[in-house]
C-alpha cells in the first residue's frame, strides 16, 4: 500500500453512447443505446437517459427495446471511439510517463510520476479536477468520472461512486472504512457464483467479509481466490500501474439469429472464426498456444473448452482443427445461440488491444443467419450467390457523405432504402432525407485516423 493517495483512475461515461451524442445533434439528451442490434444483440453501452429505463450493459437487446423503444439503437464506430480515446491517453501521458489503460475508456495514472509540488489530498484533488476539465476540452465535451486512492482496487470503486462526472479522492488510512459498507461484489472477481457461495455463509458486505478468516476463504473459494479476497476486504492491494499491458488474447464469437443445432453447420461457424482468428495473429505478428471455444447453449448456460499446442501457431487450419474437436466433446442436441473461437498464450505481445478494423463487417461476427431446414428438417446449404443486402451495408449510425448533402449518419435501412440524418458535431440537428441504397452520390465516410499524441507536456 502507498503512503498518498496517488493511484488515479478515469472512466469516461457512458462512452459509446456519449461519443454519438456528441457527433449526432439530435441525440443529445435522448436516450441512446450502442451494441448488437438484431434480435439476439447484446447491449454494450448505454446513455444515461436510457439507464433510467433500465436498459443497462450486457442486456439482451430485445429486452432493452421493450424498456425503451424510442431508443436510438446504434451499432457502433469503433473508428470514432477510438480516436477519442487516443486523445484522452496523450492527455493522460502528458501528464505521467505511468499511463495503463484497461480499455477504451478506462485507464489509471500514476501520479507519483507527475509533475506535482506534492501528493497530499488537496492537490490531487486539485491536480484532478483540471484534468477532467482538460478531458472534456480534448473530447468536444465528454465527461470523465475519477477515483484517487493508495490502490487500484480502491481507486477504481471511488471512480464509480459518484458517476457521472464525479471526483472521489480516499485520504490514505481510510481504505477500509469507504469499503466495509460496501456489497462484496464491488470485489474484482466477486461474480455471482462467489456472491452466492459467500450468502450463505451469511457474507453480504465486506465488513462481514472481514470477519471470516483467511483460512476459511481458501476452503471456500480456492487459494489464489480466497487470499486475493481476504487481501481486497482489508484494502491490501499493491499491483503497480504498469504502462506496457500485454494482449492476453484474440477472440471472435458470434450470436445467430435461430438455435443451431446442425453439428456439420456449427463447425463450418467455427472454422470461419478460426481463420478471423488467424488473420488478426498473424497482422499483428502473434502467435498463440491455447484454442479456446465458447458455446452458450439454448438455456443460455455458457461452455469453455481449451486445448493447449506444444509450441504456438497462427495457422488457421491448425486453429480450426482444434476448434473442432473441442466441439466433439459438448451435448449440442438442445440448441446453441453463441459460438466463439479464441487464442491466447500469445508468443508476441502487441501493446494495443484488438479491435477489428474499418474492413471488417462490425455486425457479421454478431449476428449471422443459419441456413433454413427443407421440409425433411435438414439444413440446406446457402445458395453460391447470396442475394444482395436490402440494407446496403448501411448500419444505423455508421457515418456516410453524400456529394450534395454533404456528412450525416445512417437512421435506418431497409428494404432497399437507406435514411440518413445529415448533421455532424459540429453542426445543428439536420434533415432527414432517403436515397436508394446503390445511390452513387451516397458512401460511407471514414474517420480520420487519431492524431499522434506528445507524451510529454
């Protein structure tokens, strides 16, 4: 543990769904929700306005639909986001040379290697407030929520505690007392199957956490769980910020539409996610020792099966192969809604995290279609020449140009017709105007690159 409080961490709000608010006019104060936007889509940000109908994180999209249909579903751009982030992270290495980020949108700070007079409260805390100033500045008025502490641990809890666009700085020695009332679950680690174990031993808070010992922990929950336990409840956590993060794996998945339950159709699902695999290893120079898959089956229980190679691969028929004689082995009969491929055990590690790029299909390891059952209930094969996407390609929310209206963004597709509201950022709430998909004058609009950041002030 530190002596100061002098373990930042920042969490931009609501991310996703604050960065189109900002670039789309007419979704400010409106609910808006990003993630999968089929029938079996999977929420992966959602605005504030939308929380206060109960759409939350990691929920079904349907569900989140029937709690607020006059949403703004969107399906993301990962371009925006991360050009976003880029500038928050050199605003953040300005400021320190010890910058980790956890994610797009999360990183702590070191503010032991800042240029600070001193690390006692009140100037972090003003150190702090200037920098979420400076975050808004640089991400055209996003906002940022942060937590000082001693710890990682106790930094990330303060930066939720008053979200959105909160500070919370924990004055060293009262660690424990911010935590005891807490649930148990604000504990990394801490899922619901811990939660439930922890129950019924009569475990709810952490103070009550505090009062079973170290030992019994270990019976419960395994060594490494239960001494990391008994060490987070006391506040004991001395993990440095690390500024190299190595990428621990590659992963695709994708969720269908229909329940599959042709054996020959899912391993034909699973080699093409294999070879996505591959091709990401092998543009980022990585190879990997463990195939990993993910089968979550019609009653939503989830499966993992991994296999471990004697020496790291980036073949994709070697990845494949493996991939499905991991399959052989799991009852499928009832229906499986999600299927995934992954590598880790990396040989090569790349600093950045993965993210797919502008030529990949955002929706195509998200959603895809099975073929239909003939009359005898077996699958039919796809025809060699699909028929042309009603929608285009064009995703709500995806940025396009048109040479006379000039930039906009997708409200919605189908059909054949794509409608687009043209505003930007910078501009007032805009027209809404419809076009015929193979409409020459309207393409998609590709957002620059991020700018190279200082990492010196």
């Amino acid at each position: 543990m530190r002596a100061q409080a002098s373990v930042l961490h920042l969490d931009l709000d609501a991310f996703f769904a604050a960065v189109e608010q900002r670039d789309k006019p007419s979704l400010r104060g409106k609910p808006v929700v990003v993630g999968g936007i089929g029938g079996r889509g999977v929420v992966s940000t959602a605005s504030y306005e939308a929380r206060a109908y109960g759409v939350r994180s990691a929920m079904s999209t349907r569900e989140a639909r029937a709690r607020c249909p006059h949403a703004a579903y969107l399906s993301g751009r990962f371009d925006a986001y991360r050009a976003t982030s880029a500038a928050v992270l050199g605003l953040l290495r300005s400021c320190s040379p010890l910058v980790e980020p956890l994610s797009l949108d999360e990183a702590f700070v070191d503010l032991a290697q800042a240029r600070l007079a001193d690390l006692d409260v009140a100037t972090v805390t003003a150190f702090a407030e200037e920098l979420r100033a400076s975050v808004r500045e640089v991400t055209g008025g996003l906002t940022a929520s942060v937590g000082v502490a001693s710890s990682k641990f106790v930094a990330k809890v303060a930066s939720d505690l008053e979200k959105p666009d909160g500070l919370v700085v924990v004055p060293p020695g009262t660690e424990q007392d911010l935590l005891r009332p807490m649930h148990v679950s604000v504990i990394p680690g801490v899922g619901p199957a811990t939660v439930e174990r922890l129950r019924r031993v009569g475990v709810h808070t952490i103070a009550d956490l505090q009062q079973i010992s170290e030992d019994e922990l270990v019976r419960m929950l395994g060594k490494a769980h239960g001494h990391l336990l008994h060490d987070l409840a006391f506040a004991r956590d001395d993990r440095q910020v690390e500024a190299q993060r190595e990428t621990k794996s590659v992963s695709v998945e994708g969720t269908y539409e229909q329940d599959l339950t042709d054996r020959k159709l899912m391993e034909s699902l699973l080699t093409r996610q294999a070879a996505d695999v591959a091709r990401r290893l092998r543009k980022n120079g990585m190879s990997g020792r463990t195939v990993t898959i993910k089968v979550r089956l019609y009653d939503f229980t989830t499966l993992n099966r991994s296999a471990t190679l004697p020496s790291p691969t980036d073949d994709e028929a070697v990845v494949a192969r493996l991939a499905r004689r991991l399959l052989e082995d799991l009852d499928t009969s009832g229906g499986v809604r999600l299927l995934g491929v992954g590598v880790s055990g990396l040989a090569d590690w790349v600093q950045e995290e993965l993210f797919g790029h502008e030529d990949d299909d955002p929706e195509a390891d998200a959603i895809a279609e099975p073929p239909a059952p003939d009359r005898a209930g077996a699958a039919v094969p796809p025809p060699a020449d699909p028929p042309a996407d009603p929608t285009g390609g064009y995703r709500p929310g995806m940025d396009v140009v048109h040479d006379e209206h000039g930039r906009g963004w997708v409200w919605g597709s189908g059909k054949g017709v794509v409608t687009v509201r043209f505003e930007t950022a910078e501009t007032p709430v805009g027209p809404v105007r419809s076009f015929a998909v193979g409409d020459p004058a309207l393409t998609r609009w590709q957002h620059p690159p991020p700018d190279e950041m200082p990492t010196d002030p």
